[in-house]
C-alpha cells in the first residue's frame, strides 16, 4: 500500500461567513428558510447584510470546516477550493492554512469577490445560512491537483459544489483520480434543499461513484424521497460501502457491509450555534476512518468534534480536538490505517 | 438648555479587529508587548498575521466600541472615523450601523486600506494589541461635522488619536466646537504606552481642554510618572471637572468637586476576553452621565457594560447590555439630563 501525505483531501466552496444573531420574526419577514442554505445573489446578499445585525466574520464553508477539523484532531489535511484576490479571499487563505491545513488553489485574478455565506443565528441556536458564491463560481477541473488527490487515503467532497456548474467537473474528475489510485471517495450531501435542486445526481453519485456517505435525517430521507428515519436507512443500505448518518442529539447510525453502529451525541453543556455541525462530525468520523479506527470509533470522533463546535459561535474548533478524545480514542494506530 | 441629538459622540480610530489565541510563548517570540497597543506599519501587520493562528473578524476601536455600547445601553450614540472604501471598511460600517450608531464619515477613497488591529488573546484572558492605522491616518478636521458635535451632550475623544498627526487637529476642533455649543468634552488616555508617547500633550489636554477624564490605573500612574494608584488620585483631583479612573476587577474610583465614589467590579462568571473593557467602562459611564444619573450609578453601569463584554472573544456587546441593568439604573429620567 502505498505512502500517502494526507489523510483526507477535501473540496469545497471556499467561504467567509458573516454571523450575526436574529429572531425568528426576522427570518419570516425576510422570507428565509430557516435551517437551510439558500443561494442568493450579489444584490440580494447587498440588501439583506443592510438589514442584518452587527456580526462577526470567520471562515467557513462546509467541507473547509471539516479540513480544519481533521487538522486541529492531529490528522493531515488538504483543502481545494477557489478565493478571490481580495481581503476576504486573504483571510480564508489565512485561517485555513493556520488551521494546519495545505491549501494551495490558485485564486481567482479576476470576476466576482470571494463568497461569503450571510449565517442568521436565532436563539434556539439554530442556523440558517444565505450563500453568495462569489468566487467559487470560477473552480475548474485544472484547480484540482492530480498528486494531492492520489496522495489523500479520503477524498471528501460536498454536495454543495454541485451548485457551481463548473466545480461539478472538478468534483467528478477528483473522484475518477482518487479511484484510478485506490483511494476512497466520500461525499456529504450538504443540505436537504441543496438535495432537491440535485437529487438524481445524487443518487447516481451514491449508486455508482462514491464509497462513503455522509448525510444527516432530512438529506436522506430527501434523497430517497422517503418520510422516517428507518426508511431512509433501509433506502441506503447496500448503496454504498460506509454511511453515516446523522440525526443531532440523537447521535449517529453508522453502517457498512454486515455491520451497524449506533454512536451517542457528546455531551454538550450549552448549544451555542449548531454551524458546522456536520462538518466537525464529518471531519472526526473521517479522520478516525482514516487513521484506521473501528466505524463505531470514528463515529465517537466525530460526535466529540461536533460537541464543540455547537458549544461557540462561528464552524470551526475553537481548541485542539485532540485533546478531546478520550484515552482509547488518542493516537489510534497509523500502521493499521486503511491506503 | 438646547435639545440635542445625541447623548455621546465619540471620535476614534475605525479598526476592525483579526483576533485570535496565543500564548505567553508566542508574544515573547514575537517581541509583543503584552497588554499593550503597539503601531505596527503595512510589512509588519502582514508578517504577524502570517504567524497568527485562525482567527476571527469583528469590528472595533475603542471609541467606536464605545459608541456601541451607549446604543446598546438605548442611548443616542453617533461616531466619527475614518475607513477605506474595501471589504473591511464596508463591515466595519456595516457593523456600527446595525447596532443603532449614527456615522457617516465619507470613507477614504485612496491610499491606505481600512484599519486592522492584530489582536492575540492569551489563556488569562489578558489582550495584546498590534494595530495598523491605514486609512484612520487620512481622518482630518473636515471630517468633524460641527452639527454632530454641537447637538451631542458629550464628546468622547480617544487618546489614540494623538497617533495620526492629523486626527490630531480633528481632536481640538471637535473640542473647541463642542465646548462653544456648551457641551462636555471626555477623553480616554487609551493606553499606557499611548500616554508615553504624548504625555506633554494629554497633560495639556486634561488640565485645560476636558471635562471628564476616563483612565485605567496603569495609564494615570504614567500620566503623572508616580508609581501608585492613590498618588495618581491626588495628583488627578482638580485637574478637570470629573475623572472615572478604572482597576479592573479592583472597581472604579470616580470623582468630581467635592465628590468620591467607589464603584466595585461587577460579577462576571468566566473572563474570556478583556477587549473593550475600557471602551465599554466609559460607554456605560458617559450614557449614565449623559442622560443625568448620578455619577456612582454612572459608574455601575459602566461595571455591568464592562463585564458582558469581557465575558465572550470580542470587543463589543453580544446581548442588548439596556436588559443587563437592575431596575434602578433603567429608564433614567432624561427630563434631569445634563444639556
């Protein structure tokens, strides 16, 4: 088997986001679909940052969330994905790669600004997030880096990037070259909503092209079109080779051929801003995956990563991850690692 | 007395805060003083930031955090500062906007870039600012609108602003404006290192210029060169017409011709970020002044401001700070209000 420099490489839309705090009034008189990502445009993202709050500013986007958690859990991480050359480009360039993350996507020298997602958090702690793409609209399959791909035991792509019709291709062509070097191919599917603008590409994604799932309650059973939980799980088995499935504080169901686990949420003392959530989940699962974990041990990681993540405000750790983990789940041991 | 528009406006540098962790270890080997705001140039910001870890973006400057804090208290709070027309400067205007801050500054539209303070936070909650002045060095007189000053109840000045020579000149025309309109003119001495660079001046300023003096410990021992807060006290008392010296979790200590208050810290559960607790001290000082409570309430509600705000990362209010007041401290009588 060969050596490799990452243990998971991931691509996605490269985002800043703008966080403030707002009520539920506020989403019903703006029309937002609370909970959901919805994509605007650059006039309406002007229009309704004049009407938010005061907010801060952090980097974001959901597979770049996932990359800095692998990094802060010890695990080497990579991240593709496309900036504009301007203040808001620089400071995702910044954070991620301080993040411990390698991230060397040419960006953008001309078109649109970096992206930024416009993230409303109410105070049940919940998040609904309005995305303009900026920047991300110009990711090609040229952006895509061959070596690092075949060097990633995980390749993980996000549902999102379906949204920009160029970055498609540089989604399929990630997966075709992980393939051909024998590396794995996992995908989130991003959003329930993201689910319907694409769902027969998803299902032919998870039919045919990819090796791990991961998706929470209402993107599966918006996948299969289905109304519970159990439906959506019976829906998936045999689909593709690992799942994960996510329900919040009801923990996780992970299962591959002939096995199924049931993990437990982490404890959280207090719900702060559930962004990044399945992010964080997503980074542990795979990072324990990688390194070589049992399933029902990656899924402890990543229920511990997601914990933290929901007890702050802004999608990305706040401390080391791996200091964490529990005894047994420390410097789980790399020689067993799957290629 | 004239009606007024405003009960505090204040005149600062526009910064927006990069904030993110640090340990004692990284500020020695970056030779930072610690606690301190230190100028940086352009090259400097750029290699400290490429040293920083991830990071988060949140508006700031004293005077504006300052502003904010009197919004957010319900009083009327307009700012005057300087940013450039680019991402940073959109968000810093964004963001004093929204918390209810009357500003309109026309923004630099070339030279510099908007403003930014480096600003590591250590594990004792303790912050040190690096801080790059940018466009605030194109602030000039003409930016002082008479009408704001005139129909304010107090000006607040920043010490920092003796930084920019031209800003400067902004100072004493707004005070020589404001105290023409026979209105109170306050100064923050800002930071011990600030008082160190123009002592002669602040000097000059507190005994002929200002009205209400608001220092911490550290910048009114440096004031005066003595080494001990009640020498400082002695040597402050008759210099101007009141003066809110500030000691941390020790209190305030507040006075005024014939009058000496003790003002104890108020509680906060967990410290996690010092910044702003000056700026919000004098927020909740000035609007008490301003909307006619007694000096020692004037001082709690500076406590209590400065408390919400050193209990989370960032350097303005995260809650309505107008609901963190004891019954007896809401709704003063603006019918006693000073003009």
């Amino acid at each position: 088997m060969a050596d490799t420099r990452y243990d998971v490489a991931t691509i996605g839309n490269a985002i800043v986001d703008i966080i403030s705090r707002a009520d539920d009034k506020f989403l019903q008189n703006q029309g937002l679909a609370k909970g959901a990502m919805t994509l605007i445009d650059a006039d309406r993202a002007s229009a309704l940052y004049r009407e938010a709050g005061p907010a801060i500013e952090a980097s974001g986007g959901s597979a770049a969330n996932t990359a800095a958690g692998v990094a802060s859990l010890g695990g080497r991480a990579a991240f593709i994905g496309k900036v504009a050359d301007d203040q808001f480009g620089g400071l995702f360039r910044h954070d991620i790669r301080a993040a411990g993350v390698a991230f060397d996507t040419p960006q953008a020298v001309d078109g649109p600004p970096t992206a930024r997602s416009l993230i409303f958090v109410t105070p049940d702690a919940q998040r609904t997030m309005q995305t303009y793409l900026g920047a991300c609209l110009s990711l090609t399959p040229a952006d895509v880096k061959p070596e690092t791909i075949k060097q990633s035991k995980v390749v993980y792509l996000e549902g999102y990037l379906w949204d920009p019709p160029q970055a498609k291709e540089a989604f399929l062509q990630a997966a075709r070259i992980a393939h051909g070097a024998g590396r794995k191919v996992a995908l989130t599917l991003s959003d329930s909503f993201c689910v319907e603008r694409h769902r027969a590409s998803f299902r032919d994604l998870v039919e045919n092209h990819i090796d791990i799932l991961i998706a929470n309650e209402m993107e599966i059973c918006s996948l299969w079109q289905v109304q519970s939980f159990d439906a959506a799980l019976q829906a998936t088995r045999g689909k593709c080779e690992v799942a994960a499935l996510t329900r919040s504080e009801k923990g996780a169901v992970i299962f591959a051929d002939g096995e199924l686990h049931v993990v437990d949420a982490a404890r959280v003392d207090k719900v702060v801003d559930t962004t990044g959530a399945g992010d964080l989940f997503a980074a542990g699962f795979l990072y324990g995956y990688a390194v070589g974990c049992s399933l029902f041990d990656a899924g402890r990681i990543g229920a511990i990563a997601a914990a933290e993540v929901i007890s702050h405000i802004g999608p990305r750790p706040q401390v080391r991850l791996a200091d964490l983990l529990p005894a047994d789940l420390r410097s789980p041991a790399r020689q067993v690692a799957r290629s």
